[in-house]
C-alpha cells in the first residue's frame, strides 16, 4: 500500500540518522539508572519492592521523555517537507495526501517505538532481577501501553504538523500544545476547583467528581491513567487523586484510555482535511 511506502522510508531515514542512537542510548540509561534506584534505594526507605512499582516508576520516569522525542521527531514531519517544497516530489508518485499522513505517524512511530520498548523492557529486566521478582503480565502490559502511548503522541503531532506549511509554526504549535496541556494544566485544574470552590481550595479527598476527567486531558496523565487500569493491582502515580474516592462513574482510570483515544484521532484528522484543502 501507499502509506506503507511513505512509512518504510520515514523509518529507514530516521536509523541512519545519529540523533536516532542518542534518542536510543539516552532512553536506555534512563530506564536502567531509575531500575537501579528503585532496586537498590527503595528498601533503605522503608518501601515494598514489587514489580508493578517499577513498571509504574518507569512510567512516570519515561513518559516526559517520550513526549518531548515525539515533538522532536514530528514538528517537521510534514510542514517541514512541505516548506522545503519536497512534498511535492512526494505526491507526484502514486501517494495521497492521506497516504503522507498515515505513513508519517507510521514511520515516525516506528522510530520511537525502538528506543521506548528497548528502554522500558531494559529498565524492568534490570529492575526486576535487582529485586528478585518477575511479572511477565505487568511487563507486556507496559511495553503494550508504552507503544501505544508513543503512538498517540506521535500521531497528535504529525497532526499538528499537517496543520502549518511552515517550520516555525509548526513549532510554536508543538511546543504550545506542549505547555500548556503537560507544563500547564495542573494549574489550570487547580483555578476550576478554586473558583467552584467559592474561590476556596479544599483538599484533594474534598476536590468534585468532575475534575477527575478533566485532570486526565493531558497525555501523560492519561497514559499513566490507563497504565494503572489494565495492571492487576495496579498503584495510582504518586501524588494523584484515588479515582475511588469519587461516585461518579467517570471518575475511573479507564477514562485515560478514552483520552488517548481523542489525541490519537483527532488532532490527525483535523490535520489531514486541512492539509488536504492546502494549494501546494
């Protein structure tokens, strides 16, 4: 197929490349040096070590560090082709401008998934024979969630991407999305409770059912939502509201599956039309 194509070269592009073996060596280390910590330094401080607390270590470790690679990787991905004028050559063999878009978030996932699962699955061999414990469920899972946790980022900034013709902007645009759903939003929960409070700011055990879902909107925090769903006996991310401390329904961590879902379509499909209407 078209996309296949698309993908195939994105992805042998991106492994020649020397920036993809600081990408893979740098995931690498961090996930070995936080099994370390978590192998050695968790019994001096009291806690209990189990697989499914370095599965979620992990997570939290790695997902910041999947997310600005996937920016890294993908803000250029199509506007940078089409500012360069190379999207033509691209288009004039038998490619539609869908077929660009599914084979960048293809290749590019491709790229990120190398490093991600190598990372996560070096950091839980490392971690677990440090702690003398082995999970091959908790350990699929991950890698299972991780992939498709890259997958969602990556397809929400080719998207983003398919949006501009222009490098710069398509930059601003990343990064922007970047801070203010990753860097920002706890504040902007905290000023929602705040003024539904009656401009008061009650603890966590008191916050509404409602601002569970809104808390999970950004990508990491769904990530680790869903993590902490499809694990048996899962743990909650340090510092995070007990979804069963709400009655409500939506107060569940399967809702950071229906996010993911959202990143993973609807910024692609927004991208796609427009970048369909655009006059190259």
């Amino acid at each position: 197929m078209s996309w296949q194509a698309v993908a195939r070269k994105d992805f042998q592009d991106a492994i020649r490349s020397r920036s993809f073996l600081v990408i893979s060596v740098l995931f690498g280390l961090l996930a070995l040096g936080v099994a370390i910590s978590y192998g050695v330094f968790t019994d001096v401080f009291g806690g209990e070590r189990t697989v499914a607390g370095l599965v979620f270590l992990l997570a939290n470790a790695i997902s910041l560090f999947i997310v600005i690679t996937a920016i890294l990787v993908c803000y250029k991905s199509v506007a940078g082709e089409r500012e360069s004028g190379s999207i033509k050559l691209l288009l004039s063999l038998p490619h539609s401008r869908r077929d660009v878009i599914v084979g960048k978030i293809a290749g590019r996932t491709g790229v990120l998934a190398v490093p991600t699962i190598g990372g996560l699955l070096l950091g839980v061999v490392v971690g677990s024979a440090l702690i003398g414990q082995v999970d091959p469920v908790a350990t699929a899972l991950l890698l299972v969630v991780g992939l498709f946790f890259a997958l969602t980022f990556v397809s929400a900034m080719v998207g983003l991407s398919a949006m501009t013709g222009s490098s710069s902007k398509a930059a601003a645009l990343t990064l922007g999305v970047f801070f203010v759903f990753e860097l920002l939003w706890d504040v902007v929960t905290l000023v929602l409770v705040f003024v539904a409070s009656g401009f008061t700011l009650p603890s966590p055990a008191s916050y509404p059912a409602w601002i569970y879902p809104i808390m999970q909107v950004p990508p990491t925090s769904a990530f680790l939502s869903t993590l902490n769903a499809v694990i048996p006996g899962g743990t909650t991310t340090p510092g995070a509201i007990d979804p069963n401390a709400f009655e409500a329904f939506y107060a569940s961590p399967w809702i950071g599956l229906v996010v993911l879902l959202v990143w993973l379509t609807i910024p692609a499909l927004v991208g796609t039309r427009m970048f369909a209407r655009e006059d190259l």
